[in-house]
C-alpha cells in the first residue's frame, strides 16, 4: 500500500494530530501524533511486478524551473485498498458533506497542509521520503512531488502512482462496493513504450505483463486483460502525453489529448494490433472487431474534451482524463481547473487514496 511519510518538525511547527485509525487488516495503522511517520498493515501486496517495473528513479526537477518527463519506469504495485484511512475526507473545508463531483472535491485544512509541505522548495533534503510502497520499496520523494508545482512537467513517478490509485479503487469496489465503477485496467506510463519502441511494434515486449496468474494477483480481472470494461493506455509523445481508452462494452478506441493533435503515435492502429495478439496469445482466437470505431478526435464526434492552454499541464490533463474516464463521468473540467488538479494529486497520492 502507499503509505504517507508525515513530514518532521523541522521548523518547530507541531506536526498535523492524527486521529486514531482502524486497526483491522489491511486498514491504516496510525502512530500516536507527533511521530514522524505513519505505517499500514500490507494486504497480499508480493504480486509479481518485476515484468512491468523498468527503471524506477525519481526524475528530480530543479528549483530553476520544470524537467522534462521521461517513460522509463512503471509501477507495478498492489496498493492498499482497504481501510478507514481517509474516513471524512469527503467533507469540504466548512465540515458539510461534499455532494459535489467528486474529482473536485474541495481540499480539506488538513490536505492543504499536506500539499503545502510536499511542494514546499525550502524543504529539505530533496530526496526525503513522502510516501513509499514499504512492500514493493517503492518511494514518492520531494524531488518527485516537485513536478506537481505550477509550470512543472509531471514525471512517470508521480503519474505512475496515480494510474495506480485509480486501479486500485475500482478493485476496491469490485471487491467490496456496491460495484457501480467499470472494471478497468490502467497500464503503466512504461507499456506503450515496450510495446511500441523507436516506433517499431513489438508485442512479445508486453507479452508476459497480462498473463493470468499476474493478473489475478492484482485483483481484476482474473482470466484475461481483455475482460475488463476499460483498458487505459498512458502515451507519451516526446514531450507531450496523452491517453488511449479501449472500451470494450462499447467497442471503441478512443485517444484523448487535450491539444487536440492528431494521433501521432499510431496509437489506434498499434493498440488495434495488440488486441488481435492479445487475444490470439491468451484466449487461443481472432479477436472480433465487428463494429468496432476507432476514434481519434472525440471532440470532432460531439464529446467535450476539455483544451489545454500551455506547455506543461499534458501530464495532470491525461491523469484526469484517466480518473474521469474510470469514474465513467464526462469531462467537467477546463485548463483553470489544473492548479486545484496539481494539489488534489499531491493529497491523494499521499494518503493512499483517489476519490
């Protein structure tokens, strides 16, 4: 599971009291407050992620302003989807239920304590740990949390976290919810750059990341990838990313980005390949196409996809896209909507959760 790392009282400010947590399996275990950290019991988390996980160093961001992205890591973590870490979360900063959508729920005074310390640029070392997958040693550093201040470049760290948390929400509400969310599988930032690599096709890159007993450790589905209602595809291009959906209820692949350019990657004809070898490697036969769309400007086709405005905000649009499109919700937001997005990623990656 995330874990969040609460911050030391390095200037003499008293750190944030922390209410005593549920104590049951797989719920957030709390320190008494003032410790420096809090940890969690680890529900099953030993799947077998090595295939998907590339290199994993945080990409750090200097102070002088954004670094560019990169697609070379991925995560492969079982995060903690249980537990009452997070209980009320849902209320706004005036204490009353939040009725609202829920991607944009206000942060709480808590939250934003917990943003204005991650991206505080006085604090130090860089390399301090914030939030950490103790079972799958993963770490969400400062330097990676930078990349979520105004004007930065999202890294694959960050990105890769949040896809994750999405994941592990709609297991959670397979697994114990009302199973109202789709069954959705999001890749890692890494897999269209395996499956695609120096434009070259290459599908035994990927081969093994969706075989059955991996994906039954992860908790959805259990036989085949391609029985989820959603697949989400992370696509990076150069310095820009996007994102490709393959809604397997409605037939249709659909690439999102929110600079309205064309599909550059070919990602519609490649993913169109990889589910005929998806489905001939797994399930032994031709996938059927019949009435299959392959979309590639949705905003031509009548669905709101909301435009980014600047260079550097393609990271937090394609998580978002991700999020609301797990959700099943249409696109509410716009580009003055993406600073609130940068803080709202900052609080839930370090609590574990996404609403």
């Amino acid at each position: 599971a995330i874990f969040p790392a609460a911050a030391a009282a390095r200037d003499g400010r008293e750190p944030p009291q922390t209410e005593p947590a549920d104590t049951r399996a797989g719920a957030l275990v709390a320190r008494p407050a003032g410790t420096a950290r809090t940890t969690a019991a680890t529900r099953g988390a030993g799947h077998a992620a090595a295939d998907e996980v590339g290199d994993s160093g945080g990409l750090a961001v200097s102070e002088g302003g954004p670094a560019p992205s990169r697609q070379d890591s991925g995560y492969g973590a079982v995060l903690d989807e249980g537990g009452d870490e997070g209980e009320g979360m849902e209320e706004d900063e005036g204490g009353e239920a939040w009725e609202g959508d829920p991607g944009m729920r206000p942060l709480t005074p808590a939250e934003e304590e917990t943003v204005h310390d991650a991206l505080d640029r006085g604090a130090f070392p860089r390399t301090e740990v914030l939030a950490e997958h103790e079972g799958e040693n993963l770490e969400v550093k400062r330097s990676d949390f930078e990349t979520l201040q105004h004007g930065a470049w999202l890294n694959d760290e960050v990105i890769n976290v949040y896809l994750r948390l999405i994941k592990d929400r709609q297991m959670s509400d397979a697994e114990g919810g009302d199973g109202a969310l789709p069954r959705v599988h999001l890749f890692s930032t890494l897999f269209y750059a395996k499956l695609v690599n120096g434009g070259v096709y290459n599908y035994k890159g990927v081969s093994r990341w969706t075989r059955q007993k991996r994906l039954r450790s992860s908790g959805l589905p259990g036989d085949c990838v391609l029985g989820n209602d959603l697949i989400i595809v992370p696509l990076h291009q150069s310095v820009h990313w996007t994102l490709a959906a393959i809604d397997m209820r409605a037939k249709r692949i659909t690439f999102y980005d929110a600079m309205h350019h064309d599909d550059i990657l070919h990602a519609l004809t490649h993913l169109q390949t990889w589910l005929q070898d998806e489905s001939q490697d797994k399930l032994k036969r031709d996938f059927d196409f019949d009435g299959w769309e392959f979309i590639e400007r949705p905003q031509d086709e009548g669905e709101h996809v909301p435009s980014q405005l600047n260079g550097y905000d393609c990271g937090v649009f394609m998580c978002i896209f991700a999020n609301y499109l797990a959700r099943e919700e249409k696109f509410a937001f716009e580009q003055s909507d993406m600073s609130y997005f940068r803080h709202r990623m900052v609080a839930d990656i370090i609590r574990g959760r996404v609403d």
